[in-house]
C-alpha cells in the first residue's frame, strides 16, 4: 500500500497487539455500565498502574476508572479524540510508576470501528 509518503515498510494491527498482550480489551458490559457506548481496550501499563492489584479489589478500580474516563469524554468537546484523566480521579494499583495522568484516545481499529484506548502518557 503506497500513499503520499511512499511504501509502508512495517506495520502492527490492532489484532496483533491484543495478541501480544500489549493491549487488554475491556469487557463490553464494563463499558456500557459506565456510560461508554465504543469499544475500550487498556494497555498493558495502564493496567498495571491503575487497575491490577493483589486485593481482590481489581473490579472495583476498573469501574473508578471507567468512570473517570467517562467523566472526561463528557466534558470534552464534541470532536475531541484525546482526552486527559488526572491521576487524582484514578484508583492507585498495587505498585505506582508515578503515572500523574491516564490519556484516553479515539483511533479507528483493524477494521475501520472507534476504539477508545487508554494508555499512560509516555505510551503514546
């Protein structure tokens, strides 16, 4: 496929990053309950930052984090795709890589869809 830039030389899909692991879908119904009505997928260190735990308690910082971010989308304009969660709405996960901030993006899938992906700043 050559475009104005000339011929791509390498490329990664969604599909391939799901398989790799480096992205972590976000089961539908937790989406849907938070108000969130796309796709969600989380990387693998935002996860870590600011879902995983060894409490038990990983369910309940998805839903806080989910909620945030939907507080984020609805308060940005309309034709935003970036969209900034302060650390400081985010539950802390087990260990803190210092991460002050989640960045949730729109960016079309494999297949062309809106998926909304959350990742930490230095990821993007």
């Amino acid at each position: 496929m050559d475009d104005e830039y000339g011929p791509v030389v390498a490329s990664y899909t969604w599909g391939e990053a799901f398989k790799d692991g480096a992205f972590i879908e976000i089961p539908p119904a937790a989406a849907t309950a938070a108000g969130i009505g796309m796709p969600l997928a989380i990387t693998a260190g935002a996860r870590k930052e600011f879902v995983e735990g060894s409490d038990g308690d990983e369910d309940d910082r998805l839903r806080t984090v989910l909620s945030a971010v939907a507080r984020a989308v609805k308060r940005g304009p309309d034709d935003e795709v970036c969209f900034v969660v302060p650390a400081e709405e985010l539950p802390s996960g087990q260990t803190s890589t210092g991460a002050d901030q989640l960045l949730a993006i729109t960016q079309p899938g494999d297949s062309g869809d809106l998926i909304l992906t959350l990742m930490l700043p230095d990821e993007m």
